[in-house]
C-alpha cells in the first residue's frame, strides 16, 4: 500500500494513470477532505484531542496522538485554539465522542500504569482539597484555550461526561457502534474516579476505620446519611401500603438532608445512594428513584468544590438515562467494590456492606443464585477471619433477608435466632440486633406465632427508639407492620392509636404547610 503521505497533484496523476480519466483539481480536493484524507487537521479532530487527552491525564495516562499521519503534540492543541480565539461550544451542540477518521491515539511505552503514579502525588490535603495536579483548576498556561470551554473553572468539564448521552440516545441520525454494550460505555474517567476518591481519602487519613471495625470520616460526625435511609425505607414502605401523603413528606425530609450527607462525604454515602435507588426501581417507584438521583446531582454540583472527584461521581448519576440507570448503578457499585476491596481488604466492615448490598440488588430476581453467592461470601469470611468476626452478623442478615423473600421461614427463623444472639454478645452490633428482630418477626408471623411475632417487633421498635429517639423515620415501617397486624388480629383500639402516633411521627412537611396556609 502506498505511503498515505504525498501530494495532492501525484495522487491526481497516480489516479489518472490507473484509471484513465482526468478529474480538476477543485472536484479532488472536494472529494479528498469529504473522505477525512487531507492533511489538514480540522476543529472537530483538534476537540476530540483536546478532550481526550485532558481525559487521559486525569487517568495519570500519557497519550500520543496522531491526525492524518502527523504527531500532535499539546503544544499543537494550545496553538490551534489561541490561534482560533479559544473553544466555544454552543448551546445545544454535542461534544465528539467517537474516534473523526484519521485521528489515532496510544499510551507510548513503556505504558504507565495507575500505580505508576508517585505517592504524593495521590494524597489529598486533610482540608478537603486534592492535590494532585489532576484535579486542580486550569493554570495560567492554558487559559486561553480553556476559559469558554471550562464550566466553573473545573479541569474535569474537559471531560466529555455530557456526551455520555449520545451513547444512550435513539437519535436516528448518530450511527450505530461497535463498542462494547452499554454497562462499559461509563466514561472510564467517572468509574476510574471512584478509586481516586476511595484511594485518596484513605491514604490521607481522612477515611480512617473506627474500634466496631466501620470506616468511618475523622472530619464529619454527622449522622444525617443514617437518618436518610431511614427516611427512605420508611417512605418505600408508605407506598407499598399506599399512603402517599405519608410517603411525600418522609421522601421531603430525605431531600432535604442531601446538602449535609454530600459534604459530610462519609464513606457508605455512595453505598446509600446505590442502594437506595435500585430499591427503588425493584419496588416498583423507578419515577421516586429518577428524582432522588437528579436532586443528588443537581446539588453537588452547587456545593461541592470543582475538580474534586465526588462531585463528578454525584453528578454523573444525574445525567444516567432512566432505562440505562440500573446497569449504570451496578457498574459504579463494582467499581467501589475493587476500590474498597484494594484499599481496606475484602473483609473490612466497608468492603462487605458495598458487597452484600449489591449482590442483593443485583440478583434481586435471582434469589438462588444471591443465597450461593452469600453463602460463599460467609464461608471465605469465616476461613480468613475466624467465626467471630463481626463481619459474620452483616452477611447473615442479608442471608436472612434473602431466605425471608424465597419465604423459607423456618430457615429464616434458625438463622436470624442465631445472628441476634451474636449481634446480642458483640460490642457495636446493636442495629443488628434491630434488623435481626425485624426479620425474626415477620418469619414468626409467618408461621402463625402472633405473640412471639408483636414481642420481637416491640423490642425491635424500643431499641430503635432508644438508639435514635422517639422522632426517628427508621421506626416507621415497623409501626405500620404492627398497626396493619393488630388490625388484623381484631385490635382495632390499639391500632388505631398507633396510626395516630405514627401521624405524629412523621409530621408535616412545606406542602402541607402550604395548604394550611390557604
């Protein structure tokens, strides 16, 4: 094959000679850069390199490009746009996603890889701010070409994260892939940030694990992130009973909490987030979980700082679209998984609740295949750490969970007796206890044992009460159980007063007062 390489006049001639037919020069130059064969670089090639290589350097890559046969170099991309008078992107245009023709890109060898990176040059300051030039703002150097292209002055809107929609979209006129399938279409830089936050956080002692075994955040004590799963179950559970006034303010007081868990940047915050939304979706509230997710985005990208990495996580979620969502969740959840694995062992008390929560999710219409993946999990807990780790509890509580949901209820009953009496004689293990009471109780209604049933379920809500007091949203689901069996039971006088309670439980929220206030 000749040399791509030559001059438009000997490929004229070259064409003429093999063909016999002489064409003008205008109609080969016309057909020559519709093809992508000229060799001048235009602006979609130079974007597309632009983007890509800001993308490879948040990844710590070093890239090689090429357009046309000719090396481009940074310095070459800095000099088109100030000669272009910078990167103006339009409103309503799409950024380049896939490779124009004629552009190529490599890692040069020896090819770095992500622990090639220097040590110091990972460890984020115990402030807040990363240090490593990867997230830092645009220096002066390259102001020029990023001061239209930059949202907020963030390194990362460099990234092509927008465009991610156009790997979702069904626009007719976007020409079909050969990527892989959706789940690997993530922009590498969202998942590859997952590590960074995980890594980073860890190795500056900001995420340090407390003497229960938790990881926890040495700069936050803020308990919001618990108050809000609360909130959350609670209101799944008011829909799936139908009461959606009740299940609108409980969702309102989750909303509200979002600012305070974002900046508290606990590390099951992601955990929560995944967690919740899937529970969503499977409950059969996919609407709920859409708006949870774009709320969450929206806010971070209000509060949290620009280039840090858990603002581009937070505001990924929000631009995931709604029959991607569920695939794109279980890809960030593996992504903690690794990250969470590497840097605190498979079974730290973080890695399993990452685990357990997804494999729960991800086989929730699989329920077979959860129980062997779970069972595995135990058994290699068990020969790595011992039978007394307090890991043990957390996976038999979503091994009772998964039971509880095949309604193996005498299964379930054996292995939640024996979790609560463990959780019961371990220090820090009293939420547990809670879930362990939970799940006994409704495995003992079951199996037409009333009494034990409403004493397992009491005891769950007073040490509920007693761990988050009275106001607490986590108590809800279980007053409503034991509401909905004392009706059935022909209590009706006790029920009753527990719907009134469970009213004064939840309270009002602004749309009520709204309401009054007409």
């Amino acid at each position: 094959m000749r040399s791509s390489l030559i001059p438009t006049n000997d490929i004229i001639t070259l064409i003429d000679e093999e063909i016999l037919i002489a064409y003008s020069i205008k109609m080969y130059r016309s057909r020559i850069s519709k093809w992508g064969w000229d060799k001048n670089k235009s602006k979609k090639d130079m974007v597309f390199v632009l983007h890509k290589m800001r993308a490879r350097e948040i990844e710590g890559k070093k890239t090689t490009f090429n357009i046309k046969g000719h090396v481009v170099t940074e310095e070459d991309v800095i000099r088109y746009f100030k000669k272009a008078g910078g990167l103006k992107k339009k409103a309503g245009t799409r950024e380049v996603v896939t490779t124009p023709r004629g552009v190529t890109y490599r890692t040069p060898s020896p090819e770095p890889s992500w622990g090639d990176v220097e040590e110091e040059d990972e460890v984020p300051s115990p402030a807040f701010g990363f240090r490593n030039s990867r997230f830092q703002p645009p220096t002066e150097k390259h102001s020029n070409i990023t001061t239209q292209s930059l949202e907020n002055g963030s390194m990362l809107s460099y990234m092509p994260i927008d465009s991610v929609r156009q790997f979702f979209s069904s626009d007719p006129s976007l020409s079909p892939s050969i990527s892989p399938p959706i789940r690997f279409q993530i922009p590498e830089i969202v998942l590859s940030s997952i590590d960074t936050y995980f890594s980073a956080s860890i190795a500056s002692g900001n995420w340090v694990t407390n003497a229960e075994g938790f990881c926890i955040n040495i700069h936050s004590d803020d308990t919001a992130s618990d108050t809000y799963n609360g909130d959350i179950y609670g209101a799944r559970n008011l829909l799936d009973h139908k009461r959606y006034v009740e299940a609108r303010r409980a969702l309102s007081k989750a909303s509200a909490l979002i600012p305070r868990i974002l900046r508290a940047e606990k590390p099951s915050t992601l955990n929560s987030f995944l967690y919740n939304t899937v529970c969503m979706i499977n409950f059969g509230y996919p609407e709920v979980s859409m708006l949870l997710l774009q709320h969450i985005s929206a806010t971070a990208s209000v509060i949290l700082p620009d280039g840090h990495p858990w603002k581009l996580i937070c505001e990924y979620l929000g631009k995931i679209e709604r029959d991607q969502v569920e695939d794109a969740i279980f890809r960030f959840w593996e992504a903690a998984i690794d990250a969470s694995a590497r840097n605190l062992g498979r079974f730290h008390a973080m890695s399993t609740s990452y685990y357990v929560n997804y494999v729960s999710r991800r086989y929730s219409f699989d329920k077979a295949q959860e129980e062997l993946l779970l069972k595995a999990y135990l058994e290699d807990c068990k020969r790595t750490c011992g039978d007394t780790s307090s890991n043990i509890c957390r996976i038999m509580f979503s091994l009772a969970d998964n039971l509880s949901e095949q309604k193996r209820w005498h299964d379930v009953e054996s292995v939640t007796e024996e979790l609560v009496a463990r959780s019961r004689v371990a220090d820090g293990q009293v939420y547990n206890v809670i879930s362990g009471l939970e799940t006994l109780a409704e495995c003992q209604y079951h199996l037409n044992k009333p009494d034990q049933a409403e004493k397992s379920l009491r005891e769950a809500i007073d040490l509920t009460v007693s761990e988050e007091g009275e106001r607490d949203l986590n108590v809800v689901p279980n007053l409503t159980m034991l509401e909905e069996w004392l009706r059935e039971w022909g209590r009706e006088e006790e029920a009753d007063k527990l719907k009134e309670e469970l009213e004064g439980l939840i309270g009002t929220d602004d749309i009520d007062e709204t309401f009054e206030a007409i």
